[in-house]
C-alpha cells in the first residue's frame, strides 16, 4: 500500500488489526481529497472509522457548558446517521467494551 506522506510512519508502526483499518480509511480519504491536510476527523467520523468502534462519551455528571440531554436528543434525531449505527454508538459498543 502507498500511504499518503501524512501517514508515512504507518509503515514502520506495531497496529491492531482495527488501527490499520482505520488508518487505511483516513489514507484513502486523504489521497482522494488532495488539499485538504486537515481530515475532519469529528464530523466524518463514522464514515471513516465505522460504526464499530465508535461510542458516545460524556463526563455525566459534569456536563460542562453542553446539555446531555440536548445533546443526546440531537444525536439521535440526525437524519445522517442510520438508527443501527446509533443503536451501536449509544449502546452496543459501550456495552461492549465495558463487558456488560
């Protein structure tokens, strides 16, 4: 695999199996949008990691300045994100990693 100069020290780095799938996605992204040296990382999210590995985090409850219950009802009205995916970033994965 060619990788982008952004990601050259990928190939010498020990990864998971899911870090290189996940590192290969951003390479992919990064050498079909030249230009752009900035991967949006935050707003692209499921569509380069996956909805695997992704879940939804919060400091509860030391919400800060943001309301949880606002930001969660904002998530889960998104018309972007198909429901399984918010199922498994809200509950499934979470459940998961935590062994419940």
């Amino acid at each position: 695999m060619v990788w982008h100069h952004a990601l050259s020290w990928v190939v010498d780095a020990t990864l998971v199996p899911r870090q290189r799938v996940a590192l290969e996605q951003i390479n992919r992204w990064l050498f079909g949008n030249p230009g752009d040296l900035v991967v949006p990382l935050r707003e692209r999210s499921l569509e380069l990691l996956g909805d695997e590995c992704l879940f939804w985090a919060s400091d509860f409850p030391h919400e800060g300045i943001v309301s949880m219950k606002k930001a969660v009802d904002e998530f889960l009205e998104r018309d972007d994100i198909p429901t399984a995916a918010k199922r498994k970033i809200s509950y499934d994965n979470p459940k998961r990693l935590y062994a419940l």
